[in-house]
C-alpha cells in the first residue's frame, strides 16, 4: 500500500492547487467590491443578483458545467470570443478551468464577504473618515481587520470547495493530464482503471486537507471571538 | 475665534430638513428637538457625512458647502471632530491607537500622550474598546476627535446610550472637559436637562426646522413660539381672547400677567411644576382633578377646567394633595405666566435681536 505512494503521479495534485489558488485570487478581487455593494444596496437588482451568487450551491454541478460548456465552447457567445481573441479554445483549457471554478466558487466567497460587511457598523467608517483617513486608509486600518473572520472564511472556503470540485470540471475541462486532469477527475480515472492504491492516497490526501482546511476556519472563528 | 454660516436644505425618503443659522464666537451650542426633529442629520451635514440638496456652509470664512457651485468638501478636508452616539471606537486598536489615529506620524506621540493626560486614560492607554466602561469610552472617543484639532466638535447625543445614574456624572466630566477645549463645539440631545447644563446657545429644532435659537438663558425663559415652549417643558397653554399690559383676557376670565410682552402672542403658558393649589385669587382657576399619577418625586395631577382645556399640575409627592375627583383652585402665578405666539413656520417669527453667539436670520 505504501509503494503506492511512491508511485502516486503529483500532475493531479500540483494543477489542482494551482487552479485552486489563481480561481481564489480573482474570486476576491472580484468579490470584495461585489458583496460590499451587496452589503449596501438596496437596488431591486440585489435579490436577483444574490440568487444567481447563490446557484451554484443548489444546481448539479452537471448542470452549471453543461451551461458554461455552452457558453464557452467554439460556438458559445464567450467561447467564440476567446477563440476570435487569443486563437486558442476556451474549454478544455487551464483557462477555461479557472472561469468555470470561478463560477462554481463564487457563492462560497461572495457570501462569507456579504455577512461580514453587513455586520459592519458604518460608523467605524465615517469615524475614520471625519479624523482625515482616505478610503485605502479606512480599508487597510478599520475594515480590514473588522471583517477577517469572513475574508479568512471566504479564502479557505473558496480554495478548498476548488480543490473539492468534479462535475463542473469533467464538464468543462474535460481529462487531460496536466492542463486540466485535477485530483478529484484523477480519482475517479484511478478507480476505472482499478488502480486502488492511487484512488487511496489521493483520496486520503484530499480527506486530510479538507478536515485541516475546516479545523483551520473553526480554530481561527473561535481565536477571535474569544478575543 | 470662529464663525458658522449654515443654509442648507437636504431632503430624503419623504424626509425634509431646511436649516439657517449663524454661530459667532460660540463655545458651545446645543441642537435640541425630539427624535427624528433633524438634529442628527444636521450634524452629519455639517460633518460632511451627508450631501444637502441645496444650499451652503461656511467655516472660519472657508467654503465647505455651495451646492449650487457643485462645492463640497468630503468629511476628511473639513477636519471636524465628531463623537457618535455610541462612540463608535476602533474595537481593532488600543485606547493609545484610537486616539493617534487621526494624526500624522511626527504628531502622533506627543498628542496621545497630552490627550491621555488631559482625559486621564494613562492607565488604560493598552486596553481594548471592549474591556473599557462607558466613561471611559466617551473620553476615548473625544480624545480621538480632539486630536486633529478639529475647526468644530461635533457630539452626536453622547450620552444618549448611557443609564439614567451613569448619565448625571458623565454629563458633568463632559462638561468639566468641554470647558477647556479651545474650540467650538455643537452638541446634539434631546435631553433638557442636558441642554441647560451644558448650553451657551440653544437651537431648537422640530421637523427639520430651526424654530428657535439664541443664548441659552435667553430662550429658555422666553421660548416666544409654542412649539418651543412645548420642547422646553411648557405643557399647558391657554388661548387668549385679547392681550393688554399687565394681563390677558380668556375664555376663563382676566388673568394678569408678568413678563415679556410677545407681539401677536395667542397662548398664555405656565410649566407644570410651577402651579400652586390654592384658594380662589384674582389669577386662579376652579377645576375638577381627574387623574393623579404617582412619578415617585412627584406627583401629576391631570386637572379639567371645562369640555376644552386641561391642566397638568406637577407636585412634590410628599406635599399634601387633593385626590381624585376633588374640585379645587389652581393659583397660576403671574411672574411665572408666559405668553407665545402660535406656531411658526418661518425663521423670520422668531428673529430676536441676541448681541452676540446665535443668530437666526431670514436669509434671502
């Protein structure tokens, strides 16, 4: 069984974190400014807006991906686009990886950032506004740390329910290995082709990762309310 | 010194706040009204934490506002120190942190260091806004706002939040502090009592209007309309007939008066607190006591004269008193009468000739 590990192919493992980490790094410069706007409008968009955030965490992900596979694919609004852009296809890409993830993760972002600026007290803000902060100021200094437990829960989340995904993938980025076979599509490869010591250690890693990633979000939510 | 030129109109969500007033050499200026009279949002106004519709501020001769210029300075450039109702303290940073957050590097140290002085928070310079009491919050977050050396201190109903024991002592610090700040300062309540103590010009406020301003003393003895006589503790008004010098006719008889002669005044008034029971006098009247409620220091008397009127009577609770149903004198001293005209709509009613602190103006 431990001869399996030595054997174990990293590919997976290495693309996998690699997607995880460019999909959560959009996700966020995408999201703060996104759930703050949530956070305070009271625009008649903002249920419809929320919902369509919040798809991904009740539709298959077979269904998300058959979607994007539309809309990216040759013949997609987007897809075709790309192709015009950069002469390259956008599904069954690293690229095309990284927009579905996007997708798919967004809930798991938006949604820790929104509850953490709706619990803001928009006082700290203007305070630090009338003693003479400039907006970046007010955001590095009274916001920022006022709102870590859900930047903090909307990075680890994000990551790890990236590294989880498998539908939306399959869907989009198909099997390829190193451009788009990540873990979750290598275990399942590994168990068609009854290689069962594969399918252990990269489902065993991905068990230990997981249950680290949520000790991690408990552990800091409990340090700072105590604090 | 320094000088507030405030007109400024601001509307929202049916809302409406029309707003004119100078400040010359004023210390300290209390907005007064009840809840939802405009008071807050005036300040926040003139903090540059609202954008009025129409209108303009000017401090200290500088621009803040002139809508009509497309001028308005964001709250950083006006340099007001504002204290909010619940502090609202960087729970993130220490007491020294709070109180340096405003100033630059090369200031910061020396200013912590005079403000945790002057407001005796030495020992508590390292702990968190949650580990601190109600005091001591409020003078952390005056001490905040007073190290920018603000051009106005604004205090948004700082004691607002406070239990009615705490209030009495923390309204006497933040008077004693205050005191010693050599810059102008408008103080936000709806509390009277805090108003009188801590006053040298009061501005009455209701439904986003000013109905009357001036010197402290000077308004609340003579609040001229009835709506502020009504915010400043007056409860009883009886219509008059027609107004001579020396008394007035109503419907009740002739009942001499004592004071101030208000031009087009239509109301006579008297605090409740400051009529008597009594025998049957040239200035008294025969009524029907119909409710008495006990507060504890005193008690209230709700007193019927006929179909149209009602008086409320405040006595001490341990002064002998008639009970329910009795049908006694109210002796309504003329000194302590007052007369005020109806209610006002236009600033121009209530213009009186103050030397010197808080003008209303009609401004054209």
């Amino acid at each position: 069984m431990w001869g399996g590990l030595l054997m174990l192919n990293f590919e997976p493992i290495i693309l996998t974190l690699k997607l995880a980490f460019v999909t959560v790094i959009i996700l966020l410069v995408f999201s703060l400014p996104f759930a703050w706007w949530l956070s305070r409008t009271s625009s008649r968009f903002k249920p419809l807006l929320e919902s369509l955030t919040a798809l991904p965490l009740v539709l298959p992900p077979t269904v998300l991906g058959f979607y994007l596979l539309m809309l990216m694919g040759n013949n997609g609004i987007i897809g075709e686009y790309w192709f015009e852009l950069t002469g390259s296809p956008l599904v069954f890409s690293f690229t095309g990886l990284v927009v579905a993830s996007c997708f798919y993760s967004l809930p798991f972002v938006v949604q820790p950032l929104q509850a953490a600026f709706e619990k803001l007290d928009f006082k700290i803000i203007e305070a630090a506004y009338t003693l003479g902060a400039s907006q970046v100021r007010t955001f590095i200094f009274v916001v920022a740390p006022m709102i870590r437990r859900g930047f903090i829960t909307a990075l680890v989340l994000g990551f790890a329910h990236t590294v989880g995904e498998f539908g939306v993938v399959l869907m989009v980025g198909g099997n390829i290995p190193g451009e788009t076979q990540v873990i979750s599509i290598a275990i399942y490869e590994a168990v068609e082709t009854m290689d069962y010591s594969s399918a252990h250690w990269m489902s065993f890693g991905l068990l230990v990762f997981s249950t680290l990633v949520l000790l991690l979000v408990y552990s800091f939510n409990r340090k700072w309310s105590v604090n | 010194m320094s000088d507030l030129k405030v007109d400024i109109k601001f509307s929202r969500k049916g809302f409406k706040l029309d707003v004119q007033f100078e400040l010359r050499n004023s210390h300290v200026t209390v907005i007064l009204g009840k809840s939802g009279s405009g008071k807050s949002t005036l300040l926040r106004l003139l903090a540059g934490l609202e954008i009025p519709s129409a209108g303009t501020i000017k401090c200290n001769g500088e621009t803040w506002t002139n809508i009509s210029q497309s001028i308005n300075f964001s709250p950083q450039k006006r340099i007001t120190g504002f204290v909010f109702q619940d502090y609202a303290l960087f729970e993130n940073m220490n007491v020294a942190d709070n109180i340096g957050f405003g100033v630059k590097k090369g200031a910061r140290n020396k200013a912590i260091k005079g403000l945790l002085e002057k407001l005796e928070l030495e020992s508590v310079k390292d702990s968190y806004p949650a580990q601190l009491s109600g005091g001591q919050k409020q003078r952390v977050a005056l001490g905040r706002a007073l190290a920018i050396k603000p051009n106005l201190l604004l205090l948004d109903e700082p004691l607002s939040s406070i239990d009615f024991n705490m209030r009495k002592k923390l309204q006497r610090e933040l008077k004693n502090i205050i005191r010693t700040i050599d810059c102008p300062v408008i103080l936000v309540t709806h509390d009277l009592n805090e108003a009188r103590l801590m006053a040298d010009n009061l501005i009455v406020m209701d439904e986003g209007k000013h109905i009357r301003s001036g010197v402290a003393h000077e308004v609340f003895t003579n609040p001229v309309n009835k709506r502020t006589a009504h915010i400043l503790g007056w409860q009883n008004f009886l219509p008059i007939k027609s107004l001579h010098n020396g008394y007035a006719d109503t419907k009740w008889g002739r009942i001499f008066i004592d004071t101030t002669i208000v031009p087009d005044a239509e109301w006579l008034t008297i605090k409740p607190e400051r009529i008597r029971f009594g025998k049957a006098t040239k200035n008294s009247l025969s009524v029907t006591i119909t409710e008495i409620e006990d507060y504890g220091a005193y008690k209230e008397f709700r007193c019927q004269v006929d179909d149209s009127l009602s008086i409320i009577v405040h006595r001490p609770s341990d002064e002998p008193t008639p009970s329910v149903n009795s049908v006694v004198n109210l002796h309504l001293s003329s000194s302590c009468l007052m007369l005020v005209r109806a209610n006002t709509s236009t600033i121009e009613d209530v213009k009186l000739p103050f030397k010197q602190g808080c003008y209303a103006q009609k401004v054209s």
